[in-house]
C-alpha cells in the first residue's frame, strides 16, 4: 500500500470522456520531467479529491516516460473515490500519485491470452500496447461488456490492425448473453492468461481453468477486503501452530489483518487474493478460500489469508 511519503504531485494533463461513466486522465509532472518506470500491468495510487486512496491501473504504453494514462469507472454505488475524481478533479489541478507498482506483471511467453471485463482492460490494454510496440509474442483479447456505449477504447481496439486478435463481446445487461469462455479455456496450450474485471467474471473464469498451471493465470482486482464480507461470515479463531497463540477473527476483519494487529509480518501486496504472496500453510480446519490463487488440490493445505476465512470454528496454520 502507498503512504503519503512515496507520493508526487502530478498535474491532470488531459481529462475526457472515455465511454458512459469512464473517464480518461492523463497525468504528467508540473515541471515535463520523466515520470518514474513502470511495466504493463502496473497500477498507481492516487489521493482522489475527497482525500481518500485508490488504485488505477496504468492503460498507456510502459515505453512512454512523460505520463501516466488511466481510465476510471464512476461507481455510484461505491465508497465515492471514483465519483469524487471525475467529478471534483480538473485539468490543471495536482494530484498526489504513488511510484508504479505491480502484481500483474507479464511474464514472457510465447502466447497470452486476455480476458477483460469492463473496465478491466486498463492493465490489459498497456500490455497489448507493449505487446505490440516490443513484439513480445502473439496473444488473444476478449473483451466482455455491457454495451458499445460502455466500453471504453472501442474505437481502438477495433482497428483493423487488431483484426483476428481481438474479440468484443457485449451482453446487453442479459446473462443469457455472456460470452461462452470455455472453448478459449478448454485447452490451455502455452498461453498465459491474464483477467481483470468484475469478481464474478474472474470468479468463472477461475472455476474453468482449474486444469490449467496456476503459474500461467495471473488476476488483477481491486476491489477492497472490506467489500468481500458475505452475510453468512462468523468470527472464528486463527491458531499458530508454532507459537501456540490463538486469535479471533472477527466479522469485517482478514486473517492477515488480526495477524498484522500482533505484529505478525506475513508477505502481502494485492490484498484482494490475487497475487499469491500470503499463501499461508494451513495445517487443521475447514477453510473459505475466497482467492482467485489456489488450485483445488493445494486447498486443502493452503490458505490465502488476505481474503479467506474459515467454515470451521478454528484454523491451525504453519506459523
Ligand atoms: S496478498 Fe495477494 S493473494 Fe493475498
């Protein structure tokens, strides 16, 4: 997670409209200086207007060193960040922006495949645009929406230079409509796979790729640890099988956030059960695993603690 240490002022170079309810900024350095590097995938933090802290991915091309491009859905039923950037920043304001920093890195292959759902192609348009400007491999692009209305980069991706590579698919707000991504997924070949959109898309598409190696499936969420508590949660206890201690685990509260209030230090980064780096060793109990990470036959002894919690009373883990 950013601190306010880390942070620049970046002045808003460019602020338009990107699609209904997504809007397009452009960031750059007051002064016209280079920009710290960043890869395709990469995300930055931002202090949005109402003074609190989001993530957007980076959608510009990791080559250009003079600006930061993002695209931000306002959601109206959300915790406000998104509404208050689009609708309280300006051209010309500054804005405090963190270093780049990224958990969906692309890995070399010979072939990639993407699935993007809304306005999840931000990561995945910044790995195309490197994609084709290194020619790094070939890759596939399928791209899920609502309507034309909705998605943003349309124009773009349907360029004839994408003919053959790029799919759009948009539903119409129907279910019954839904891309069908099992013959993509069926043979999983030497691609990887990257997917960033809604928690109920990676979700299906998690559930389709349990054949497939989890070292070529990488998912990128933002979504905030507090916004995955279901109704059925119950606290339960979390046991170190090392030291002995025992610690509850409250409604509204992760594994790793109770382990942190003890001054347990357990590797994280994404914190939303898509990067792998908590992956905790689970010895006794019945888990919720809720990442996107595990493949079924590592649940059993296996944990991603930032995000799971527990159907038992008790888990006994490795620590
Ligand atoms: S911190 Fe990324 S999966 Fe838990």
């Amino acid at each position: 997670m950013a601190n306010e240490a880390d942070m620049m002022a970046l002045r808003i170079a460019e602020k338009r409209r990107a699609a209904d309810d997504i809007e397009f900024f452009e960031l750059r350095h007051p002064d016209g200086a280079e920009l710290p590097e960043f890869t395709a995938g990469a995300h930055v933090s931002l202090i949005v207007p109402n003074g609190e802290l989001r993530k957007y991915s980076l959608c510009n091309d990791p080559e250009e060193r003079d600006r930061y491009c993002i695209a931000v859905k306002r959601e109206a039923g959300g915790r406000g960040g998104s509404v208050s950037l689009i609708d309280n920043a300006k051209i010309s304001d500054e804005i405090m922006v963190s270093a780049p920093r990224n958990d969906f890195a692309l890995a070399t292959a010979p072939q990639y495949l993407f699935i993007a759902g809304g306005i999840g192609i931000t990561p995945i348009l910044s790995m195309i645009r490197q994609i084709r400007s290194s020619g790094l491999g070939r890759f596939k692009l399928f791209y899920l929406s609502r309507s034309a209305a909705t998605t943003a980069f349309l124009d773009e991706l349907k360029a004839p230079e994408f003919r053959g590579m790029v799919t759009i698919h948009h539903d119409e707000g129907d279910p019954n409509n839904s891309l069908d991504l099992w013959p993509v997924l069926e043979k999983p070949g030497a691609a990887h796979l990257y997917c960033c959109g809604p928690r109920g898309l990676m979700q299906a598409v998690r559930d389709m790729t349990g054949h497939w190696s989890s070292a070529r499936i990488h998912f990128e969420d933002f979504t905030p640890p507090g916004a995955m508590t279901k109704p059925e949660d119950k606290p339960f206890t979390v046991k170190l099988a090392r030291s002995g201690e025992t610690y509850e685990v409250p409604v509204g509260k992760t594994i790793l956030e109770v382990l942190r209030d003890h001054g347990h230090a357990v590797p994280s980064s994404c914190e939303s059960g898509t990067c792998g780096s908590c992956r905790t060793k689970l010895l006794e109990g019945e888990p919720d695993h809720r990442d996107l990470v595990l493949a079924d036959y590592e649940k059993t002894e296996n944990i991603m603690v930032c995000v799971s919690r527990a159907i038992s009373d008790e888990l006994v883990l490795d620590l």
